[in-house]
C-alpha cells in the first residue's frame, strides 16, 4: 500500500508514526522536568503533544512507561559510555567521575530528563526506580567494580551523595552563589572530595 492510499485509509505511515512518538517523547520530558511526576498526567502529555491519550497509551502504556522511556531515551545514551571513568589509573578516579557528571548536568539535552528524574525521584517510587537503574547500575556499578574494595559500593555511593547533592543545589534548588558560579570551580573543590570518598582509609 502507498503511503497515499495508507493516509486516506486512515492509517499512519512508519514516518509519521515514528514523527509521532518522538514529539510524545520529548513532550514528555519537558512535563515531567517542569511538573514532576506527580503533577503530570497522561492527557495533559497528550494534549500538550496534540494527539489523542489512548495514542499516549498505545505508544507507551503506562504513565510509569513513559516517565521512564521519556527520561531514559535521553540520558541512557550517555551513562552507557561512563567506561572512560572506570578505566585509567584510580588515583585520580574522584576527578573522572566528578566532570563527567557535571558534564552531564551541564549538557541541555541530558539536563533537561535528569531534572525530571531528580525532581520526581525525591516523592515518587517509580522515579526512584528508574534513577536507580540508570545512575546507580549502568554507572556506579562500573565505578564500584573498578576499585575492587569490599566496601566499593558504599564507597561509591558516598561520591554520589556528594555530587547528586551539588546537583541538586545548582540545578533544582538553584542557591546561590552556586548555582552560578564556573563549572570547573565546582569540579576543583569537588572532586577531592570524592576521591576520599573512593580510595580513602
């Protein structure tokens, strides 16, 4: 069938379907990160992306499915390619994992779905999950593994604190003089904390 002849039947091209989907997607993101779970629903998603919810619906199922395919399409890309923080020497480990997380924050295309998981992790137990899946497991997991320590996980997530902390303050609470101070500041007062954190007694 033509693409023609599918449109006057009604039914959506592969195009447009994927068209579709990705403008759901990245309504979505811009919901959750300005609302917070909570205060995002399925239809208000729909209306904002102009379609139909059962649409939403068909597309993602759940709003729990597409808060995570909405936030995970974004950031998965980039905390699947942390191996440049696990390898190399650990001695400056604490520096590695500190600038890429903060690279990551100041990134507006990850910026944007990490604000939706933080802001919505803090009241919601599906946000939680998916935070954890995605930070904690593709992400610190390697890391914990890399120091090859007994207490490698609670070493790692210390450092975490630590950084998700800075986060916060900076980019959701935005206190200042934090929230607009240089980057690389941040970085050189943080990192050394997080390095104790990691290889420290």
């Amino acid at each position: 069938m033509t693409e023609a002849a599918a449109r006057r039947r009604g039914r959506r091209t592969r195009t447009e379907s994927a068209s579709t989907r990705d403008r759901i997607l990245a309504v979505a993101r811009e919901e959750f990160s300005a609302r917070g779970y909570e205060k995002t629903s399925v239809r208000g998603v729909a209306k904002a992306a102009g379609v139909d919810p059962a649409l939403v619906h068909h597309y993602f199922g759940t709003k729990d499915q597409i808060f995570e395919a909405a936030v995970e399409d974004a950031v998965a890309p980039v905390l699947h390619a942390p191996d440049a923080v696990a390898d190399g020497p650990l001695d400056d480990i604490g520096e590695r994992l500190t600038r890429f997380m903060f690279g990551v924050w100041e990134n507006p295309v990850t910026r944007t779905p990490l604000l939706a998981i933080v802001r919505s992790a803090v009241n919601n137990e599906a946000a939680a999950s998916v935070f954890r899946r995605l930070v904690v497991s593709q992400l610190l997991g390697k890391v914990a593994g890399r120091l090859g320590r007994p207490d490698g996980e609670l070493r790692v997530e210390l450092a975490a604190a630590q950084l998700v902390g800075c986060a916060m303050l900076r980019y959701v609470i935005q206190v200042e003089p934090l929230a607009s101070v240089d980057v690389e500041q941040i970085i050189a007062r943080v990192a050394p904390v997080v390095q104790g954190h990691l290889t420290g007694p």
